[in-house]
C-alpha cells in the first residue's frame, strides 16, 4: 500500500534534484533523511519480513558500491 504526501514545490525540487539514477522518490527520501529510527520500528516486523529488508540493503549497498566503483574509473 501507498501514500502520498504534499511537499512544497521547492522541497519537490531538493528532492529531484538530488535524486540519482533509477532511483525512487521514496529511496531518495529514505536516503537522505536515513529512514526511521529502528528503535520505533523493533517488533513489529514478522522475521521473514526483516530478513527480506537485510537483502535488499545488502543488494542496494552493492550497487552503491558498485556505481562508486564505475564512477572512480571513469575519473581514472
């Protein structure tokens, strides 16, 4: 399920601007606000859920990891 919220056109703007390359509003969000606090969130994720959220972080630091790594060689 989804939802939308309202932002200021300038904040829209921040946002688009600082989005990267198939990258999602909500990951860019999520990105630069660094998520919720896993604090407020402890408990209320069934196990199977956790362990698919640990993958896809893994997944997505590897591909942070690797678009760094193709930066850096095309500055080489």
């Amino acid at each position: 399920m989804s939802k939308s919220i309202r932002v200021s056109e300038e904040y829209h703007a921040f946002l688009k601007a600082h989005k990267r390359e198939g990258e999602t509003m909500e990951e860019t969000l999520r990105r630069l606000t660094g998520g919720p606090d896993p604090e407020l969130v402890a408990g209320i994720l069934s196990d199977d859920m956790a362990d698919e959220i640990e993958n896809r972080l893994a997944r997505k630091r590897e591909s942070d990891a690797d678009s760094k790594d193709a930066l850096r060689d095309r500055l080489r």
